[in-house]
C-alpha cells in the first residue's frame, strides 16, 4: 500500500520527473511558488478523493450487479480506465453522451501530462545546448522528441501491446526509479547544497520565512520515507504478473529492470566521475559539481 501511494502522488505531483522544474524555471523570480505549491498540493488531493469516491461507487455498483467482490471487476490501469468505466456509463441515462465526455476527458489529461513530461526533457537538452534555442532548431527537437515518443508507444497498440505497457508502467517510469531519483534530490538540496541556505533562498524568493517543520521535512522526512520504501520494495520484489494469471518471463523482467537501472545508474555513475576529474578536495568541488551530478 505504502509503494503504491508512493507512486501515485509521485504521478500526480509529477515529482522527480523534472516537469515541475522545468515549468518553474519560467517563473519569475518574485513569484510567491509556495502559494502555487499549497493550491497544487490541496486540489489535487480534493480532486484524488473525489475521483476515489466516483472509482468505487462505479466498482460496487458493477460488483453487485455481478454477484462478485470488488476486487474481481477490474483491474486497477488501463483496465479500469477503458473497461470498467465504459461500461459504467452505458448503464448511465444518455449513454454516448457521457462515453463522449469521459474519452474527451481522457485525452486532454494525456494531452497535458505530454506537455509536462516533454518540456521537462527538452529544457534539459536546451540548457546543455544553447543554440538549439534559435528557430526552427527548438522546433524540430520538439518535433523529434514527439516522433521518437509515438514510435515507442506505438508498440503499446499492437496485439501484444498491453504486455509492453505493463513493463514500461511498472519498471520504466515505475515507484523504483521515481524513489531513487527523488532521494537524491532531497539529499542534494539538504545535505549537499544546504537545508539552511535552501530555506534562506526560498525566503529572498517569497519575502517571507516559511514554517520551519517544511525544512525538518525535506532534510529528514523525505530522505527518510523514500529510502525506507524503496528498501521495502526491493525486500517484497515479486515477478511482474498481468491479469492475476500471466507471468512475465526473465528476460522480459530482465528487460524491465534494465529500463529502471539505465536511470537509476546515471546518478552515482555522473557524481563519481566528476568527483574524480574535477581538481581539488570533495569539499572545494561538490557545491558545483555534486549538485549537478546529483540534479541529472
């Protein structure tokens, strides 16, 4: 229960996926982000209980109508989102109406978590490469970005399809790799750049000082919660299993695992090797080149 929290407010946040960053480092300066943070933070809960409170309405209303429990209607994914609730508003006074509303309501969610997770990749690639900033280069890394991104989920529609998604959801963009990276970020930010020089930034930012239980938070809290979660997911690890009854082989475990590692590994492997070629003591280097190993 506790790894699948983790996962979904690391989704619905988008925390440690860069999103965030990258449409924060358009703010201005001034712009009073722990306001932004507290209306973020309080509707997006409001909106997960009411959409919690719609979810098992519709699952216990299948169930009974079924004769079966809860558990056995749907499961949670793809199969709640394009079964389970598709039937549900065929049972609905103006069926095509509300099936229309519903698929709308899909495609503009995915619509705007694209333009999150896109412009959080490409304004790494433009930071590192300037010149690609200049017209139309920006727009041709856009166009590529989308391109190679259709490509890979293009795979997803295929017959086997729901089997590839399986291994992307639960390995590549999965709790694991999300733990890893936002551990880091925590440690970065607290222990290598400074919680105090941290809290006295955010301050010059919003022009005030902000509760300092936020500070015992992310210097304590945060490292602490991802890290023991994270231990706790590798000691329960169980094979990825689809539909209760189909076993993904080795490879395709090995596959998966992979695809968490090839991120999981550019942290330490980055902070190792600017360690060790950049001149000087740890302690003369790592407020620079730590943090930006870190930060990748």
């Amino acid at each position: 229960v506790w790894i699948d929290a983790g996962t979904q407010i690391f989704y619905s946040f988008a925390v440690a996926f860069g999103g965030m960053t990258a449409l924060g480092s358009y703010n201005k300066f001034t712009n009073n982000f722990y306001r932004d943070c507290m209306l973020i933070s309080g509707i997006n809960c409001f909106t997960s209980v009411l959409s919690g409170f719609a979810v098992f309405s519709v699952l216990g209303f299948m169930a009974k109508q079924q004769g079966v429990s809860i558990e056995h209607v749907a499961e949670s994914g793809p199969g709640l989102a394009f079964i389970a609730y598709p039937k549900a508003v065929t049972l609905m006074p103006f069926p095509q109406v509300w099936s229309a509303l519903f698929f709308f309501m899909i495609m503009i969610v995915g619509l705007d978590s694209q333009f999150v997770s896109m412009d959080g990749f490409t304004t790494v690639i433009l930071d590192w490469f300037p010149q690609l900033r200049k017209t139309p280069r920006r727009e041709v890394l856009n166009a590529l970005y989308c391109l190679i991104s259709y490509l890979i989920g293009l795979t997803m529609v295929t017959r086997g399809g729901m089997y590839v998604f399986q291994l992307f959801d639960n390995y590549g963009a999965s709790g694991m790799s999300l733990l890893w990276c936002c551990f880091f970020e925590s440690v970065a930010i607290s222990w290598v750049y400074g919680g105090s020089r941290f809290y006295d930034n955010i301050a010059q930012m919003v022009g005030f000082r902000l509760n300092p239980w936020l500070r015992v938070c992310w210097t304590f809290l945060t490292p602490l919660v991802c890290a023991s979660i994270f231990v706790f997911m590798w000691a329960t690890f169980k094979p990825l299993v689809y539909n209760r009854v189909y076993v993904f082989p080795a490879w395709a475990q090995g596959l998966g695992l992979a695809m968490a590692f090839s991120s999981m590994i550019c942290i330490p492997l980055t902070c190792l090797i600017k360690t060790i070629m950049t001149p000087g003591t740890l302690k003369e280097v790592r407020y620079v080149y730590l943090i930006q190993s870190l930060a990748i």
